[in-house]
C-alpha cells in the first residue's frame, strides 16, 4: 500500500529532470500519497515528477516549495517504482532517466478532462487546393483509421494549425469530439480457440499452472516457426484476463504486429491495445491512462511498453526473443527481454520467451534451471521444415556483377512455373555496399563517420548507415575529381533485386528493405500484399526473417550465407545460425514443403554445417562450451565502455587513464580489455574508444563500474557511455 504524506510534510519528488536525486518540497492540502505524480516548481518552470519517499531533510519545512497540482492519474504502483530503481541501477543508469522511459506520455496530465478534439478524414472537398493543405490530406490517406489530436495533424504534415482549420471548415477533414477516456472493447478470454495439438496443449497447460500458481516466473517457449507456439501463448494470455490481470505482449517489430492484432481479434473478440512508435499521441495518452486505470487488459507493443504504468500486470510475453532489435542501442540501453523478466518479478508476474531460435543466454538459463523450458517440436498441422542445401559457390559459373548461381536459378524457375514464391535473401540494403572510383582506386566514405557511404539507387542517393547522412549521387569523383569512374561494387539488395529482373523479366519482384518504407504502416501494407500472392520472388534483407507469414513461399535462396561469419564479434556465429534459420523457416509453412539454398563458399565452416544440419541444441553445446572457457556472457559478465571525443587522442587518453587505474574492478575479478578503437571508430565526427570489462558471473558489476568511472575525470567534451551485456564483444 503506497504510504499516505500528511498535508505540510516534507516529501521527495523525483522528477525528470536530469538531476541525480530526487529534490524535497511541502506536501499539498490534503496530503499526498508516494508515487503520486506531481507537477513541480523548479527554478521559473513547472515540470513532471513523481513523489519518491521522505524528503531528504535537508532544509526546514518552511523553506520547501510546495508541490502543484497532483495529477488525476492513478499513483505509480510500489512494484513500478521498484522496477524502475532496479532498472536504474542494472543499467548504471540515473534515476530521473530511467523515470522518463516511463513518462513519456505525451502531455500527460496537460488537460482537464472532458472530451478531446480529434481531426480524421472528411467527406467533402477542400474548396481550394494549395500544397500545404495537400500535404495534410496525404497525412490522412496515409493513415485512413487514425484520429489525430489537434495540434499532431499540423505537425505531421509539417504545416500550420491554420491551414488544419482551413480543411475542417471545406469538409475534407472531419472534427470529432471523443470523451477523452473512451475505454478499450472487452476481450473476452472465453470464447473459444483453436482445438489445440497434443504438445500446445501440455505446453499451454504448464502456463496456466504457472499462471494460477502466482508470483514470478520465466519460461522459454521453444518451437521451430509454424509449430504453433503464438496460440499457446495466446492461451497464456486468456488466463491471466481470466485472472482479471493484465498482460503485455512485446514483439520486435511493428510490421508483424497487423497479423497478431487479427488474430487476437480472432481469439478474443476484441483489439488489443498497441503502444509504439507507429500509434498516434492521442491513442497513446489514452492507452497511458487505460493501462494506468487497469481498464486496458491487454497491450501489444515494442519494447518501450515495458514503460506503462500497468495496474496489475500478470503475464509478459516476450516474441521472437531472441531478436537483437530488443536492444535499445541509444539514449538509455537496455535489453528488452532482460527488462521484461526484471519487470516480472517486481510486479509477480509470469514471462515467457518465445523463438524458433532461443538466444544462447535464454537457452542456458533454461539449462541452469533458472528457466522453465516448454518444447514444440514439430510444425502445426502438415507442415514440415524446409530441406536446407549449401550451394558451393566454387563450383558454380556466376558471371562478374551477378550473384545468383545456375542451381538457385533453376530452383527459381521451377517456383515460378508452379505459381509458387521465391525470396531470395541479402541482409545488406542499398544498391551496394562499395562505391568505388576506377580511376584513382578510393572508395565513397562518410566525411564524419569511419564507414563507407552505400548507394541507394531508389533514392538516387548515397546513404551513410552510420550517421544517416544522405548525399546526391555525385557526378566525379570526390577524391579525384574525375567524372564517369564510379562504379557499384558487391550486391545490396536493390542490385540483387535488379538481377532477378534480369533473369526473370515476367515476374512480380518485391523488395522488403526497411529504408524503402517511410512508414511501418507502409511496410505493414506491403507485407500484407506480398501475404496475399502480390509478388511471385521477394528479394528482402533481415526484416523478412522476423516472422512474416508467407503462405505460398516455399523455396529460400540465401545469396551469401557466410556475410555475418566475418570479422571477431563473439556473437557472430549466434547471430549467423540464428538469421539462417529464422529466414530459411519462412518457406514451407503451409501444406508445401519448403526448400532453402544456402550459397556458400566455406560450406565446411562448422557454423554452416550446423546450420545445414539443423541441429540446434548441438550447436547451442558447441556455442556454450565456448563462450565458458571465453568466460563471456551468459558465463561470464561483459561492460562495454565507449569514450567518444572529437579528438582521437582525449579519447585515448581518457581510455587509458581508466585502464591503469582499474582498481575498483579488480577487487571484484573483473579484467579490462582495451582501450581499442571501437567497432565503428567514429561516427559523426566523433572518435570513439572502447574498452571491454569482464567479471565473472557472479560478481558484483555495477557498483563495481560506478566507482571506477567515478574514479576519473572525464574532459567537458568527451562522453561515456556504459553498456552492460553489450551486443558485440
Ligand atoms: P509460431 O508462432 O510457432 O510460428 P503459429 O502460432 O503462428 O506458430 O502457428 C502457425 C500456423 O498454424 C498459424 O497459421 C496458426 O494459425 C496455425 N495453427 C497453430 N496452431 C493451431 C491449432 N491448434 N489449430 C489450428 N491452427 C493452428
Ligand atoms: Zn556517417
């Protein structure tokens, strides 16, 4: 029960400004409750806080400012705040950081309530087109089942309230009033759900045992893709709604989750509601509110939804664990599915990891104990796996600028004559991935970052996947000056899908490449059509693998298997078994069988052998007994520690300081790696140094890492950035 303030006591708000503590002040008339959240004075502003416990004491009572208004929103639950100390501390982050993941509702708490003014598309004309009002109507086309805020229209089309106004007067844009809180239609966990196989049905019953049991608790839910483990924990799901909980479900992108929101609907009668990047501000301050009030019962998102204000959350699922795009790589890092667990046992409630291909850390838990393993072992229904094959590139005849071999060619053409798709898979966008110039030897770099510009030649453009800084195509060469020597070198996607054109000029090729769409609405559309038979070959980069269903591909064609296998990253061949897998499993899920050529030119590398063979937990054993003698995670602890300066040498320098003086990590065993010029060695115009840490695994990290780098000065102009359990090392 959060602790009731007497009116006048002192109390501690934390707030999310970027201050290292909470500050104190007077609690209002009528006293306040902790977790109460709060708009504060500070310095001439008014700004966002929630009350953090007892004032710190350091001034008498009279001196505090008073809090302002306190907030018609439930208090942050103990379990919240729990969550977010803890999250703070795991990830060396500050508190008030921590708390604005948490916040970032947009103008929570700004209006009274009542109803809201929302803008959709109207009925009528505009009675005069200007650019301006079109770039309006194209917002609105774009996004034909949303309702906009009022001042969100304007700012998404990039123009002014007044030419908004202009619109509603014409008719074209209609104006609602929706009471501000609208609920969110019931699900209904009764109705019933496909009759499930033998081993879903063991698999869901475990769940809701573990459910019905209470507290925390973790399962990996394993299952090649098709074996049906989203109805099991759909099944999940209807449990804890039975239970009255709530219960959240994170996968790793947004254009899957069309496909889970009618199959939700299927089961439950109802939409869930949706939190990411994707969803309107006013749907998003309205699910914030819903979430917070316990009346929204079930929420689909991306991994910021971790971040709601849940009421009663019982049950987190957790899809395609495994994926790297769970972590957060800027601002504050964190992992999605470390979170999810850490936020689980704060509140009680239950976790389950779903992949065809658990990520070696899952997978050990699971062989340790600490996680409950549930098993699909083969597809739902007839389906069965696609047959992988290697094709050694060393003995195929493949002309120069052509990548796909005689034998994926003929595998092609066979899917075409018979109606069937084809993918043929690259995980490099652009044109390619070389512009080189023949007549001084250099090669097109970022100016501010170590990388190589890559042509997109859709976008007519060159593109730095570093930074994102576009340039035209230029002309000469801007080495050299001269004109005409350009030329494209190695495949991206945009070039592969040039070839398959080439080669087979009556097909419907698509491409799936995350930079080709403006929007995940889009992208969500294109899939849809590509799912429906629009596209007989489908030449795609990584977002293929992530769990689209294409009922009628049935043949994979991996143009270069051994891409990921290069360079010293730990993780590497993880990473490399499990996109192979994840994309080959695409074909075949229907009454089909599938086939997947994998183009090699090392098909006795033991990665790709492991692959071809499909032998899963052989390899994770491999893997393991690696990564132990390595002493890395899931064995050990890694901290990745990135110094980036616009000088190379203060870089260095700092980097160098921490090195010798790494006394605080050494009391604890811990070994300092470095520094090095980190994987990228600068990027926009900053150098950057890393340096590795490793501890054993039981060792106390954090607290460890904090004194270390509080040890030192860092110079004004350097940053630091610490990242536990890093993705590279
Ligand atoms: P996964 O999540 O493991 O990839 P899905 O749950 O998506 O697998 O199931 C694969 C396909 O099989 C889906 O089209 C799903 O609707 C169907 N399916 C799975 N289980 C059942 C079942 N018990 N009854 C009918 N269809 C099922
Ligand atoms: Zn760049």
């Amino acid at each position: 029960m959060a602790k009731l303030h007497p009116p006048g006591a002192p109390v501690a708000v934390l707030t999310t400004q970027p201050l290292d503590r909470p500050l104190d002040y007077r609690a209002p008339e009528g006293g306040v409750q902790d977790g109460a959240f709060v708009e504060v004075p500070l310095g001439p502003r008014r700004v966002l806080g929630v009350v953090w416990g007892d004032a710190a004491g350091d001034w008498p009572v009279e001196k505090l400012r008073p809090v302002g208004r306190v907030l018609d929103v439930p208090p942050m639950a103990d379990a919240f705040r729990a969550f977010i100390e803890r999250a703070a501390s795991y990830t060396l982050t500050p508190l008030p950081a921590m708390l604005r993941l948490g916040l970032r509702s947009p103008g929570l708490g700004a209006e009274a309530p009542g109803t809201r003014r929302v803008y959709a598309r109207g009925q009528g004309a505009p009675d005069r087109a200007t650019a301006a009002r079109d770039k309006v109507l194209a917002v609105l086309r774009d996004r034909p089942d949303d309702l906009f805020a009022a001042s969100e229209l304007a700012d998404l089309a990039g123009v002014s309230a007044g030419v908004v106004k202009g619109l509603v007067a014409s008719g074209a844009v209609a104006e609602r009033d929706l009471p501000r809180d609208a609920d969110f239609p019931a699900l209904d966990p009764d109705r019933p759900g496909h009759p499930l196989a033998a081993d879903q049905e063991t698999a869901a019953d475990a769940l809701r045992d573990a459910l019905r049991g209470g507290g925390y608790g973790t399962t990996l839910l394993r299952g090649v893709t098709g074996s049906g483990k989203t109805e099991v924990y759909l099944e999940a799901v209807a449990e804890a709604l039975r239970m009255g909980r709530q219960a959240l479900v994170l996968l790793p992108e947004i254009a899957l989750s069309a496909e889970f929101l009618t199959r939700v609907e299927a089961r439950f009668g109802a939409k869930p509601a949706e939190w990411h990047s994707g969803v309107t501000q006013a749907e998003r301050r309205r699910t914030w509110a819903k979430t917070a009030s316990g009346q929204a019962r079930l929420i689909v998102g991306a991994r910021s939804a971790l971040f709601l204000p849940f009421r009663d959350l019982g049950l987190i699922v957790v899809d395609e664990e495994h994926d790297t795009s769970y972590k957060q790589e800027d601002g504050v890092l964190y992992s999605a599915r470390d979170m999810a667990v850490l936020r689980a046992s704060c509140e009680g409630a239950q976790v389950v990891l779903a992949s065809a291909t658990p990520s070696l850390e899952s997978w050990a838990n699971a062989e340790l104990g600490k996680y409950r393993r549930l098993d699909l072992t083969s597809r739902f229904g007839e389906a069965v796996l696609p047959r992988l094959t290697a094709v050694d590139m060393r003995g195929e005849e493949v002309p120069g600028g052509r990548w796909i071999s005689p034998t994926l060619r003929t595998a092609m053409q066979a899917r075409l004559a018979r109606g069937e798709q084809s993918l043929i898979f690259l995980n490099r966008r652009g044109y390619a991935p070389v512009t080189l110039c023949r007549a001084c030897g250099q090669q097109v770099a970022c100016h501010q970052c170590d990388a190589r510009m890559v042509e997109h030649r859709f976008l007519k453009r060159l593109m730095c996947h570093q930074c994102g800084e576009t340039a035209p195509m230029p002309e000469t060469c801007p080495s050299c000056g001269v004109a005409g020597k350009l030329a494209a070198v190695g495949p991206g996607v945009e070039r592969m899908a040039e070839e398959v054109t080439a080669l087979f000029p009556e097909a419907r090729v698509a491409i799936l490449s995350s930079d080709l769409f403006g929007s995940a609405r889009a992208l969500k559309a294109k899939v849809e059509e590509i799912a429906s038979g629009g596209a007989d070959i489908i030449v795609g980069t990584q977002i293929v693998a992530k769990g689209h269903n294409f009922p009628r591909l049935t043949l994979v064609g991996v143009i270069d298997a051994d891409l990921g296998l290069q360079g010293s990253d730990l993780r590497a061949a993880e990473r490399t078994f499990q996109l192979m897998r994840q994309v080959s499993g695409r074909a075949g899920r229907a009454d089909v069988p599938g086939e997947a050529l994998l183009q090699t030119f090392q098909p006795e590398h033991p990665v790709i052998r492991a692959i071809l063979a499909g032998d899963e937990e052989g390899f994770l054993r491999e893997e393991a007994a690696q990564r132990r003698a390595a002493g890395v995670p899931p064995y050990g602890r890694m901290a990745g520690i990135v110094i980036s300066d616009p000088d190379a040498a203060t870089a260095f320098e700092l980097g160098n300081t921490l090195a010798r003086r790494a006394e605080a990590l050494e009391e604890i065993g811990a070994e300092v790696y470095g520094p090095a010029p980190a994987p990228i060695a600068r990027i926009r115009g900053r150098h950057r140094v890393r340096l590795l840490v490793k501890a054993p695994r039981q060792a106390p990290i954090q607290p460890a890492l904090a004194r270390w780098v509080a040890g030192v000065d860092v110079p004004r102009s350097c940053r630091l950035s610490i990242d536990i359990d890093p993705q590279s090392f």
